[in-house]
C-alpha cells in the first residue's frame, strides 16, 4: 500500500470515528427521537458537510447555556416585579389553565384593558408607527430580527436619530446573523447620534459557535410604556409590497408592560445595563375588556412554551381552531393534536401561502398535508401574496399573534413572541380577516393532493425527514 492510499485509508477511519462519536452525542442528549434520526441521516449520508453542519446549527443550546438561563429567568420575574395590574384569575374560568401555563412557564401576567388594532399591510403599520414615534416623550425601545438599511429602514433610522437628538432615550436591538448583509456602518451613525444600539447573541469571526442557529425573531416597539407592537412585520421594503400579508398589532394600555418586559430582559442579556425603574413601567387606564398575556419562547427555556399553548388551545377548542402561519412544519405532538381536533368534530382550518419564500421548507410542509387532509382539516393557499401572518384564532375569544410560525425552528431555535388575547370582540375581528383572506386563497381536497405527480410526493418524503432541521 502506497503513501496516498495510506493517508486516504487514515481519513476515513478518523472521519468515521468522527461521525460516530457525534451520533453518539446525539443519541445521548435524549432528544426527540424525530431529530436524533434526522441529524443521523445527515451524518451518515452527508460526509464532512454533516459534521460541520452539527457543530454550527446542532448542538443544544440547554447545554452550553447560551445565555444563563437562571440570570434570564430571575431578571424577567423581577422585572414583572413593576407595577403590573393583574386581573382577578376567578374571572377567566373559561381559560384558567392556559392562564395559568403561561404564568407559570413564563411568568406571563394577565393585562387587563388594552385597545388592539390590528394591521394587515406594511404601509398602514409604518404610517402609525411613525406617528406614535414622533409623540414620544420619554423612550423608544425597538427590536427587530430584521433591520435593514433600504429605503423604510432609513425613514425608521431618521426618526430614532431625531427623538435622540430630542433627549428622548431610544434603544435598538437587532438580530446579529440576520442583519450580517447590512454594514456597521448603517447602526454607527445611529449610536453617533444618541442612539444606543446593540446586536442580539452577537456571533463572533473566525470563533464561530452554534450560536448561529440561535437567533430572536422578535418584533417589538415599546414607547413610553404605553403604545406597543408586536407581529410579523420586520423593517424591510419587502413588507410594504402589496403581495405581502402579514399581521402585525398596535397595542395601547397594560399590554404593553409584558412586551416592555420582553425587551428589557433581551437588552440586559445581550450585555446592556439592567432597567427597572417604575418610569418603564407606567400606570395605564383600561380602555377595553381585552385580557392579554405576552410570552416569550426561547432555547434556554425549560419548557417550550409557545408550544405548549397551542397544543392547549388546540385542545380545549369547542367549536373552531383558524391558524394562519407562513412555515408549516409541526412537531409530532402538534400535528396529533390538529388532527385529534379535526377528528373530534372541531373546523380546523390551515392558511397557508401557495409558494413559500424557502422552497426546502415548503417541500416539506408539503408532506404533513394529506395526513391532515384525511383527519378533516382545511387546508387554504393564498395566491399571489405571500402569507407571512402568524395567527391563531378559537372560539371567538383566543386570538394568538406574535413572531412564532407553526415549525420547529419557532419552537425549538428561535426566541420568539407572543400576545394571547381573551377579548370575544377581538376574536370576531380577526376572524372576520381570516375569512376576507379567504377570497385570496385555493382550497385543496384531499383527491387534488393525493394526484399530483409521484417525483413531488417523494421529494417531500425526503425532506421531512430533515424538517427537523430546517
């Protein structure tokens, strides 16, 4: 045997000790048994390339400890310590259990009294937005997992300079990875201006960790503590487009102290001062008799909240369960429950857009439908705008909106944002868009879908398989 074969024959014994000792650290993390055989499968099929894929995207985050999960958690609950009014739990009867999950997973406090308007378009979501900005008198705190810098990103960087400039406190928190394409430029100028800026889980060159597949998708804007958003809307050009539907909510009132809440904890944990003074916090009057509790979700969590509450609601539905979401790629534990509903009399209905922004994920969402077809489900595809609303409505009294879609990433990688709302007008409200986006949507039967050609049926097979790591 020559030098070269030798080497070769080396290679593999090391890249295959390698990918065994990896697969072994896989199976001994006790993940869930559909992951563990996913990133098997990439291991052993994908030499090297699934290696390296593992050490950026796969590790677990509840090991490493990415951010420490008990400075995390005693700083939201002493931050909740603020002069929060909590409803009377004696009054929710109807929801008690899910009041009680979110409070206890993530000390989610129920808000009495705020007024919600509800935005469908970028356009009309920027003008409001841009108005409440203006009549700032003491705070701006904004967070995005995208920041651009085109052209509505600039009017949003133009305004934050100015209130600065005004003594107004305004605070930015962007996602690191998902703005790696805009220069530092664009956020320079900003904290050159009185702007106090910082990345969230800032991923440092060349010691690149796993902290990469980690990112907050959240979408925040508090000011003064009493106008809030929350929703799918990022600032980009792209949701200004009229093919774009997204959701997005402005929420005046109590509300706003658990997204205040969810802000503050990420500004600290990404390496800034802690704020709790009361001035954060304000007194708010009760417009309406909405009910809201805002929940975070994230990797370092010891539960996976968001999860957990819509496997509940699901579950608990009487009458209807309407979910809207862009990426439809659900745990085993999600779809039993969708199809459980469907199966026990429940109108479950899925809006979904016809083709999505990530052909890999739409492929595999592709898979879970005619599973959930046969159950009874409705299954809606919006066609030409692109669906990136993430919403769930049951019974004319829940309505979920927030960041989180209806995929793994959402509940397992991302740190994510919801607003639960208990409000029957509120309820009506949004299912009454639910069905005007009904108008901009296809209707598939499960005959349709069991005949479309054999090569798409296993392509999406295929990736399912690896759903768990898109």
């Amino acid at each position: 045997m020559d030098t070269p074969d030798i080497i070769r024959l080396i290679l593999q014994i090391a890249y295959f000790v390698t990918a065994l000792g990896v697969v072994f650290v896989v199976i001994s993390e006790n993940r869930n048994p559909l992951k563990t055989i996913s990133w098997a499968l990439l291991l052993l099929f994908v030499p090297i390339g699934g290696i390296i894929f593992y050490y950026f995207f796969g590790q677990d985050a509840r090991k490493q400890r990415i951010i420490s999960r008990k400075s995390y958690k005693l700083l939201k609950r002493h931050t909740l310590n603020r002069p929060i009014v909590r409803s009377d739990p004696e009054t929710y009867l109807e929801n008690r259990s899910l009041n009680r999950l979110l409070n206890r997973n993530n000390s989610a406090a129920l808000l009495q009294g705020s007024e919600i308007r509800i935005f469908t378009d970028g356009k009309s979501k920027f003008e409001a937005l841009f108005a409440d900005m203006e009549q700032a008198k003491h705070h701006i705190h904004l967070q995005y997992y995208i920041f651009e810098d085109d052209v509505i990103g600039r009017q949003v960087k133009e305004v934050l300079m100015r209130k600065a400039s005004e003594g107004i406190e305004v605070r930015v928190l962007y996602d690191d990875v998902a703005n790696w394409k805009v220069k530092k430029k664009f956020y320079r100028e900003m904290q050159l201006a009185g702007v106090e800026v910082t990345p969230f889980l800032k991923v440092h060159f060349p010691l690149l960790t796993s902290r990469v597949n980690y990112r907050n998708h959240r979408k925040i804007v508090v000011i003064d503590g009493t106008i809030g958003y929350i929703g799918g809307m990022n600032v980009a050009d792209r949701y200004l487009q009229s093919n774009w539907r997204d959701t997005h909510l402005r929420v005046a009132g109590r509300g706003v102290l658990g997204m205040q809440s969810a802000f503050l904890v990420d500004w600290h944990s990404s390496g800034k001062n802690r704020l709790i003074d009361p001035v954060y916090f304000p007194e708010s009057p009760a417009y309406t008799s909405n009910v809201m509790q805002v929940a975070t979700g994230g990797p370092i969590d010891e539960w996976r909240t968001l999860l957990q509450a819509s496997l509940q609601i699901i579950a608990k539905a009487k009458h209807y369960v309407y979910i809207q979401t862009p990426y439809f790629l659900p745990t085993e534990s999600l779809l039993q429950a969708i199809q459980t509903a469907a199966l026990g009399g429940i109108d479950v209905r899925l809006m979904v857009p016809e083709r999505s922004d990530t052909r890999f994920i739409s492929t595999a969402a592709h898979s879970y439908f005619e599973n959930i077809l046969k159950a009874g489900v409705k299954i809606y595809q919006m066609h030409p705008q692109f669906l990136h609303s993430k919403l769930l409505i049951s019974d004319d009294y829940i309505t979920v909106a927030g960041s989180a879609n209806m995929d793994f990433r959402s509940f397992e990688h991302n740190f994510e944002v919801n607003a639960y709302m208990y409000d029957r007008d509120l309820a009506k409200r949004v299912k009454h868009i639910f069905f005007d986006d009904l108008k901009n949507c296809k209707l598939l039967t499960l005959r349709e879908w069991k005949n479309r050609p054999r090569w798409k049926k296993i392509q999406e097979s295929v990736l399912r398989m690896f759903s768990p790591l898109l």
